[in-house]
C-alpha cells in the first residue's frame, strides 16, 4: 500500500523506470543517427553507450520531458568529441609518416606536404582504433617533452589549425620560425617513436 501510494504521488521527475523505457526507446534510433555519422557499428554502439550512461549518471533525475532534448545534445557532444580525436589522431599519424630522415629542410612544414581528406578512414576496424588510440597517448606524452617553443608551435599548427601566419602572430615571432618549430618538433616525435620501436 504504500508503494502504490508513492507511485500515485505527481511528480515532474523520471522515475527509474521511466528513464529505463525512455533509454530502451531511443537507443536503437541513437544507434542508426550515430552510425550514419561515423560508418563504424564498434564506435556507433559506444558512442550510444556512452551518450546514455552519461544521461543516466548526471540527468537521470531531470523532468521525462527534458530527456529527449538532453540526450540529443549529449549524442552529438560524442559524435563530436569523436571526430575531433580522429582527425587529430589521423593528422599526428599521417604527419610523423610522412617525415623521411634524409629531409634536413627545418624550414619546411610538414603540414603543408600533407594531403588533408576531410577525415579519417571510417573502415578501421576495433584493433586499428585500439592501437591507434594507444599510438595517439604515446604522442602526446613525448609532447609534454618538446621544449616550450616547439611543443607551442606544433600544438597551434596541428591541435589547434592555426596557419603558419596565425601561429607566428600568437607567438610572436617570424612564420620562418614557425616552421622551423613545427618541423623540429616533427622530427623530435619521429625519433622518439622510432626509439620505442615503432615504425610509421
């Protein structure tokens, strides 16, 4: 009797089971709307999984009503956030393939011989992105390694797509210098990698 009490009293929040239904009814069309973005079911399924565990842990309390608004907004956060790493983790991979140890050039900036698709390949399977995304820590902590110019530079070209002229204007120096940073620090990362036995 008095869990049907409770279960009468009005209230404007999810209850449990609410969210639970609602989760149950958007998942396979989250599933279809992410799929469509990223052409990869693997990456699909845990960008849902972690679109609606994030719904669950921080608004699972919220209104029914203001559910289907916040979920969206969380699913295309992920998608996102997704993208985002891809193509920087494609551009740092891509980039340190592309460096030849004859190349003595310090003026030269990688960037510019690249050929920048609109994004990366969506055929990967789980064990590339796996080791992809291993590849990818390993980069960014031989990063934090670079000296302060040359760590500033490559992050303002290639984290965030400055072009060498922005770059040079928030550093304060000559776009010759920009690349001369950007090239060094290429190479640094290069040979940090080839040291730890991978080859690119």
């Amino acid at each position: 009797m008095r869990g049907r009490a409770h279960d009468n009293k009005d209230s404007p929040l999810a209850s449990r089971n609410e969210l639970s239904d609602f989760l149950a009814d958007v998942e396979r069309r989250a599933f279809k709307q992410a799929l469509f973005a990223v052409r990869d079911e693997h990456v699909a399924l845990d960008i849902v999984q972690d679109a609606m565990l994030r719904l669950a842990e921080k608004y699972g309390a919220k209104p029914v009503a203001e559910l289907p608004p916040l979920f969206q907004r969380i699913l295309q956060n992920a998608i996102r956030d997704f993208f985002r790493r891809q193509k920087v983790r494609s551009l740092w991979v891509t980039l340190l393939s592309s460096l030849a140890p004859r190349r003595d050039d310090d003026e030269a900036d990688p960037l510019e011989t690249l050929e920048t698709a609109a994004g990366p390949s969506n055929q990967r399977g789980p064990e590339l992105a796996l080791e992809q995304s291993q590849l990818l820590d390993l980069i960014e902590r031989e990063i934090r390694k670079l000296p302060a110019r040359q760590r500033e530079a490559f992050l303002l070209r290639y984290w965030e797509e400055l072009d060498v002229a922005e770059t040079a204007a928030v550093m304060g120096c000559s776009e010759g210098s920009v690349k001369t940073h950007c090239s060094r620090a290429a190479h640094a990362l290069a040979t940090a990698l080839k040291a730890r036995g991978i080859e690119l």
